[in-house]
RNA sequence: GGGCAGUUAGCUCAGUUGGUAGAGCACCGCCUUCACACGGCGGGGGCCACAGGUUCAAGUCCUGUACUGCCCACCA
C-alpha cells in the first residue's frame, strides 16, 4: 500500500494486487450481526465446466456495481458465489473428451463415470472461479457453494420428499421430448425450435369398406406404423361422408377409424390428419381425449419397433426412405410438396428430438404458479417492466415440468423401488429395508434430476437451507436478481415458485433482467460464428476497469448491447484520463491538505466544482437506485473529464503556481476532495483503477492510519453538502466558459494559433456582467491565451477586430495586421441568422395568445427572458455587422 | 397465429413528470502548452421511420402503417 503513482497506468499488476488484498482481508465476507440493512445477491450460477463469456461479464459486472455501491451506502451486504452443476451440458463435456480416449461412459459404468466427472470438475470447476475473480467481483468465497456440495443436496431431497407428499410431485406416462444423443427426456422449454425445410407427402389411405379413399398429408411417413386413427375436421363437408368409417393403414394393412375433432386445421394439408399418439405431442392428446390405441413404432435409439412390421430394425431415416418406396409402388403418393416448418431440436446437442412415450417425474407446477403470478409485482418488481407481460403468460400457461433426466449426473430421485412387493418409498435418506414388508432389495430410481430443479432452490439451499441460519434470518429474502431475460422461465419463475412454497416469501425483492450481449452487427455471439469477444482477452488487453466501464455504459435497461473491440479500447482511454488527473493532483497534493471551509470558500472556479461535485453525487446514487447503470457511467464520465479535468484543472493551474501563495491553501483541498469523491463514485464501477489512486492519495489529517484509510472498498459514499450546492454561481461560471469558448472559437476560425496570445475586449451589457468578468480575469486571461483583458461598459472599438457576442456581452478581438474583414462579415451573418431563427420560434410562443394564456406562468416567463437575451445578442450583432460593413466600404474605397 | 421491443447525426446509442434535439466513435481544421497524443482546442453534420390525432406546445402521450429484431405457440 502507499504506492506511488507510475507515469502509465498498468492494469495488470494492481488487479492481481487488489484482488489479493481484499481476498486476504476478507474485505466482502460480511457479518450477520453488523449493523445496516441487508443488501444481498445471490450469483447467477455458472456451469462448473464452462469458461467466462461476455454473457458472465457483463452480469458480474452490474451485480458488482450494485453490490460495492451498497456497501458504500452502509448497507450489510452479501453476495453468495458459487457455480452449477450443468448436468446434461457437464456429462457431454466429459463423454466427449471420455470417447477421444476411446472410452465411453457405458464401458466405465455409472460409478466411475459420475466419479470421473467429479474429478473433472476439481480441475476445470476453479477455472470459472478464478474467472469470477479476475471479473472484480466482490463476491464473498468463504460462502461459495455449488449444486451438489452435501447441503444444497440436502436441500434438493428435503424439497423432492415434501412435493411428493403433498402430492406436487407424482410419476406418471407421458410423451416427452426425447433427445435420442443425450438419452434422455428434456423439459418443454428445454426444447429449441427451429425451422427446418422439408416434404409434405400426401398419401391415399383406402376405406375398408372399398367405397373409396381419403388422403391425408405428413412430413412423418415413417410413423405410418403406428397409427391409430385418422382425425377430420367436424365441419369440413369434404369428409362429412366418411366420419365413422374404417381407413386401411398403407403397407401394414391394419384398420383404423376415422374421427373428428375441431383441433384439426381444415386449411392445412387435405384437411384429414393421421394421427400417431406415441409420436406426436398433439396426437397423444387426441389419442387420451380419444382412447385410441398407442402404438409404438420407434425406440429410444431411434430404431424402429417389432410392431412397425417389416420395417423393424431401420432406423428412422431408413425406414422413412423404405416406406415412401413401397406406397409409391402401391401408387397411393398423390403428391409431394415442399414445406418450411419448425422442428425440435436438443438444447445442449442440437440433435433432432423424438417424441417419445415414456414414465417420468413431473412437478405439479400448474398448482404452484399462482402464488409466483400474484406476487408480482407487489412482493416482487421485474424490471424493465416490459417482462411482467411474458412472465405472466408463461406462468397463466404452464404445463407440468418434466423433471426426471436419463442421465447419470447429478442429484438422484430419491425414491426406491421394492424388489419383493413392488412398493416405491420415496424419502430423505437411503432406506435400509422396504418399510412396507421389510424386504432389504431395494432399487434406488435410476434417474437423476433436471438441473434446474436444484437451481430453483438457490436463493435459499446456499444460505444454509433447511437448517435456520442465520444468514437466511438476516438475508432472505435476496434484495434483487441480476440476470439475463433469456432464463426468465428456466430460472427466474422457478425460483419464484419454490421460494414461496418453502419459504413463504418470495426469493427478491426486485428482479433486473439485462441485455444480451451481442457483436457490433448484432448477432448473437457464438463460437461457431466466430465472432465471440473473450472478457480474459480484453482485461487481458485494456485492463478489467475498462471492460467494466464499456458494459456498465452501454447496459441501458432492455436493450441488447452490441459490443466490439474499439469500444472497449475506448473506454480504456478515459481509465487512462482519470490516471493522468490523479497524477496531475498528486504532483500538487503530497501530503493530507489542511481542511478549509468550504461551504464558504471564495473563488467561482472552486464554487462551480463543488456544486457540480453535489449534483453527480445526488445523480450517480439515484441512477444507480433505479438500475439505470449507463446513466451513472455517463454522469461519472462527464464530469470526471469534461468539468474535472477539462476547466477545474486548467483553472487552477495559475493558483499552484508557487507565487500565488494565499491560493495555494484552498486549491490543495479542493483539488484532493473532489478527486476523492469522484473515486469513490467511480468505483463501483472501475474498482481497481479507483482503489489504486485512492491509496495513493493522502489520508485525511484526522483520520487514523488504518486499513479503512486505504481500501476505498470500505470507503462510505460521500455525504452530500447542501451549503455546496449553488446554482447560481454555476450559472455565472457557466458565462464565463462561454466567453471563453467564444475568444477560441475566433482564433481556430481566424487560423490563429491557439498559443499566439491577443488582446481581448469585454462590453458588457450590464454592470452586474461587467463587475462578474473583472472579478474572473485572471481566469479568462489563461484560458482564452490573452496578452491583455479591458473590460468596459462603453469604449471606443477598433474597426480591425473580431467579434462575437454571448449573452449580450461583446466578445472584441482586436486583430494586427491584415484582417479579411469580407470573410469576418460572412461569420457575423452566419451568428446572426442563427440567432434570428431561435428567435423567430422563440417569439411564435409569445406572440401566440393561447400560449401566454395557457402554458404555465413559469415556461411563459423563461420564454419572454429568452427571447429578450436573444434580442439584445441580436442587437448587438447588427451593430458589430454595421461597423464592419462601414470598416469594409472604407477599405474598398480606399483601394 | 399471439406477445414484446426497436426505428433519433456516417456508425453505436442516450434522451427520467410533454417546454430551446445530446454523447461516444468516425470526419475536418489547428496545436510537440511542463497530468495525459490513450492528449488539448475548435468545427461540420439531424423534416427524431411514415400518416393521422390529443395539446398553447409532441422525439416524448394516443391510433394506424411500414420495416427490423426477440419471445411464446399444437399447424401435421
């Protein structure tokens, strides 16, 4: 600590540095016994075998900067880490790098299988933590938890057990979305829609009674086998005749009935649908409301069954291949079309999905969604609002969760099947005999549990869950979720369901869905596109602050982010900015400045920071209160640099200068508390930058030489000073800039260089102007680069000059030498068209008389003090353009 | 088929109760000023997608249209 500052700022070294110090002083492990309100969060997991994406940045990112802000506020804040334990994503990774060795999870058998994941996860699982870390994120690691640590699979059996009993959780056939690769069910949603070009058949079924045909149209022939009926629309009048009768099935010759039912789309195909109910999620419906036989032709590999008749042992594509052949040759294809149509594809593995009937686990959500609906938005805000609409969609819609996965990691169902009187036992712990006949062949369910069934425990199985602690006393509910919109169903309205179901309150208090992060044109970021921009390889680059002030300043709320490289190296720029000014007042302020009154400090310059300093604070805490986190990225970025550093530094350096002595008192304080105080609002969002400069800053006199003093991490927010806050001295500092800026925007348009120092004349239309200039010459005469000021109420103008006029005041240069007054004139009119025009809308108000009547006595009058500033301006324009026509007429006379 | 966003400067985007259109980058000039060339100063550039409506006043509120993107859904 105490370091000074380098003359470059080197991210690298002061991360590592910084998140060493904080991870050794357990400066983010709080205690649930200090004061301030809770303030908690709970990490969105990420999978254990998965690398840091933008997707994690950005989210440690926001959580980041609402958490050290928190804790700036005072407020006893935890935010739990820990990581998920992906279950179909996890065993793929393994089973893949398992068959490079040409070893398979089935040759290694279940228990060294599960075991080899485990040890995978000891070598890969820290990677994502270290990850974390090199994010910034003050998260507390004496918590991390993940999935399946012995507590959160305590948890997850309590939960199981106690569903089941109240009857939530029940095992039953169903057709699910079978992943024929992964070998497992999946969930609904876990299903991905895509579309996909195919052919539609239509194929001839002939009726029974050899009266005559009916044709029906599929992009499955190769489900034909297992059809149990045809289903007709009730009011189509082309089938009418045919409801009730008999079809024979094309090849296999088998008979099925015709029926009806107003699902069928007349529009679609023929009008008549075949329909298979072990193979189609909309013919199993038929088929229960039916009672149609269930027929099935297709096996969980994706080979045909005994009952598809000869076509048993094909797989599909073949037999699909065969059948069209064989009812060609019968002459029943009427007609082939192309079709585009969505298809179901795996999630994790993009294979193509299989409707298949099956026994599953399922939760019972249909009786739980209730209490998640109507908590929101009075227990729980979703913000952007735009979400409450889809949350409440899915949840007013939802049909029950398929939970049981045919894989082999993660947590086990914990239900066991008697091997001598068949009864199921579903309980906590491993039974030791069938409590019903005593027999000990107990067969535990093969299956394991859908992951995000551990995962919608989170916010309360990492704080200890089912044991009372008192860290779920002081911190559930959590204070706000900070995820991605896209696992608004997955995550966000399970966790809603099992929070209230267990712990009678719903898991946060707010919900912040962000952005997705995508690339500068717009696509999703994916490996396989290849334009994924790596978080490591940017801290990497341009140092972590600079990452984190790139998302922070484009995550405004619910919109996606297009992110490239040059933003990022831009953002890296401004890192560098407030380094440079920290060395700037460093080189000034060595040691603690003795304090000063400076509520009642002189000096406008310094009148003007402070009362700026006021608003950001009060702007950056409310934009940050209301997640408007690009708001409180731009306030800092603005003032940091375009007031800080643009005018404050360069109107003080003439008060360091050693001669200026009795300055030299107040500018040293000033200078150190301002900078201190944009530190601390920096650095939620750029933690390690701010903490570095922070520490190299002087302590304040009276404070004690302790940790506190040089860690801005456990720095409070600066309380705001109402005897600072000045608007009308702004206001007036504000004038002076903006003469200022008129004497440089002469040179840089006159060609003269900006260090080539002129003579300056200031007319100014009143004596309150006129006294306010005087007071501030001396800072006028620096930045405007002068050789000399006059200011005056009247005097004698010389005729070779340039000029300008800003609130009425005449900005006079006097220019040696030959002067193009022609093009002179031509600036003036520009100025002067400029100003007529703001005028002439400025007066279509007043003149208007339901405005002067109507509109608030207020804007009436800030409208009538416009329009008159904007008439003396143009007053005084006409007079400066009339001498210069007078100044331009000599000299062509003269010529 | 339903739902939700978006359309503002060349590009990417802000614009919080309606009250004089903003930023960053890019661009054009000038500047080796002792914190910073990852810099300084100045400048150009916009019928706020289109059409109506409400209002004294609309980028902002309402209705419709056109594109763009996303989500959900059972069209075989």
């Amino acid at each position: 600590m105490g370091d000074p500052l380098q003359k470059g700022y080197e991210p690298h070294n002061v991360e590592v540095k910084w998140r060493r110090h904080w991870e050794k002083t357990r400066a983010f492990t709080p205690d649930p016994d200090a004061p301030g309100e809770p303030f908690s969060i709970v990490i969105p997991p990420p999978n254990v075998t998965g690398a840091l994406h933008i997707g994690h940045a950005l989210n440690l990112t926001l959580i980041d900067v609402l958490c050290r802000h928190a804790r700036q506020k005072g407020k006893n804040v935890l935010w739990i880490p820990g990581t998920d334990h992906a279950g179909i994503a996890t065993q793929n990774v393994v089973e893949r790098s398992l068959a490079n060795e040409g070893a398979s999870r089935q040759s290694l058998g279940r228990w060294a299988f599960v075991k080899r994941i485990w040890e995978w996860r000891e070598d890969y699982g820290h990677r994502i933590l270290e990850q974390i870390s090199a994010m910034g994120a003050s998260v507390d690691w004496t918590r991390l938890r993940f999935t399946m640590d012995d507590g959160l699979s305590a948890a997850v059996r309590k939960v199981f057990v106690r569903l089941y009993n109240e009857g939530l959780i029940y095992k039953g056939d169903y057709i699910i979305n079978w992943c024929s690769r992964c070998h497992t069910a999946l969930a609904d949603d876990e299903v991905d829609h895509k579309p996909d070009r195919s052919k539609l058949w239509h194929i001839r079924y002939h009726l029974a009674d050899g009266s005559g045909h009916i044709v029906i149209a599929t992009t499955r022939p190769e489900t034909i086998p297992g059809d149990t009926a045809i289903c007709v629309h009730p009011e189509d009048t082309r089938y009418t005749h045919l409801i009730g009768k008999i079809a024979i099935l094309p090849v296999l010759n088998r008979e099925i009935p015709i029926i009806t039912d107003s699902y069928v789309d007349k529009e679609f195909g023929t009008g008549a649908l075949k329909v298979t109910p072990c193979h189609d999620h909309n013919d199993w419906m038929l088929g229960k409301k039916h009672d149609l036989a269930f027929i099935q032709v297709i096996d969980e590999n994706g080979i045909m069954t005994s009952e598809s008749g000869h076509y048993a042992g094909l797989t599909k594509q073949e037999c699909r291949e065969q059948i069209i052949i064989d009812i060609q040759a019968a002459g029943d294809i009427v007609e082939v079309s192309d079709i585009e149509h969505a298809i179901g594809h795996c999630y994790r593995c993009h294979t193509v999905l299989e409707p298949h009937v099956s026994t599953q686990w399922f939760v019972a959500v249909k009786k739980l969604s209730k209490a998640a609906h109507d908590a929101v938005p009075e227990l729980t805000q979703i913000f952007p609002e735009s979400w409450l609409k889809t949350y409440f969609h899915w949840l007013d819609n939802i049909r029950d969760w398929c939970i049981s996965r045919q894989i082999w990691w993660g947590h086990r169902i914990p239900a066991w099947t008697c091997a001598a009187c068949g009864t199921l036992t579903v309980v906590e712990k491993t039974p030791e005999v069938c409590p019903k006949c005593g027999d000990p062949r107990l067969a535990q369910d093969a299956d394991v549990l859908d992951t995000w069934f551990s995962s919608a425990l989170w916010p309360f199985s990492t704080m200890g869950w089912p044991d009372s602690t008192n860290d779920l006393a002081r911190w559930y509910p959590t204070s706000v979720l900070v995820t991605g919109f896209d696992i608004l169903f997955f995550w966000v309205a399970r966790m809603m369901m099992m929070g209230i179901h267990f712990m009678g309150t719903p898991p946060f208090r707010h919900v912040y869905l962000h952005a997705l992060v995508r690339d500068a044109d717009g696509r999703k970021m994916s490996k396989s596109t290849g334009n994924v921009i790596d978080p490591l390889e940017m801290i990497n680059k341009y140092g972590c602050d600079a990452l984190r002030f790139t998302l922070t300043a484009f995550a405004a709320m619910g919109r996606d982010i297009r992110l490239s490289e040059e933003r990022i190296e831009g953002y890296r720029h401004f890192v560098n900015k407030l380094w440079n000014a920290a060395r700037f007042v460093l080189l000034h302020v060595s040691d603690a400045p003795e304090p000063v009154d400076i509520e009642n400090v002189s000096g406008l310059h310094h009148q003007w920071i402070l009362h700026r300093l006021e608003t950001v604070k009060a702007q950056n805490d409310q934009a940050l209160t209301e997640y408007r986190f690009n708001d409180a990225a731009q306030t800092g970025y603005k003032f940091l640099w375009n007031e800080f550093c643009d005018w404050y530094l360069e109107l003080v350096k003439p008060d360091l200068d050693p001669k200026a002595e009795n300055q030299q008192r107040t500018v040293r304080y000033v200078l150190w508390l301002v900078l201190r105080e944009t530190l601390i609002l920096l650095h939620p969002i750029m933690p390690f930058v701010t903490a570095e400069i922070w520490q190299a800053l002087p302590a304040p006199q009276d404070a004690a030489a302790t940790d506190f003093g040089t860690d801005l991490a456990r720095e409070p927010y600066p309380a705001q000073r109402p005897g600072c806050v000045r608007k009308e001295q702004a206001q007036r500092m504000e004038f002076v800039q903006a003469v200022i800026v008129a004497v440089r925007t002469i040179k840089a348009e006159l060609n003269i260089a900006p260090s080539h120092k002129t003579k300056l004349i200031l007319i100014s239309a009143d004596s309150v102007h006129a006294a306010l200039l005087e007071e501030n010459r001396a800072m006028i005469m620096t930045l405007a680069r002068l050789e000399s000021l006059t200011t005056a109420t009247d005097i004698q103008v010389p005729k070779a000059s340039a000029s300008a006029v800003v609130q009425g005041c005449q900005i006079i240069v006097p220019l040696l030498g030959t002067v193009n007054l022609a093009g002179e004139l031509q600036r003036l009119e520009k100025e002067f068209t400029k100003l007529e025009k703001e005028l002439v809308t400025a007066n279509k108000n007043l003149l208007n008389e339901s405005f002067t009547t109507r509109a608030p006595a207020e804007v009436v009058e800030r409208e009538q003090k416009r329009a008159a500033k904007l008439m003396e301006s143009i007053t005084t324009l006409q007079s400066l353009k009339n001498r210069f026509a007078e100044a331009l007429a000599e000299e062509q006379t003269m010529e």
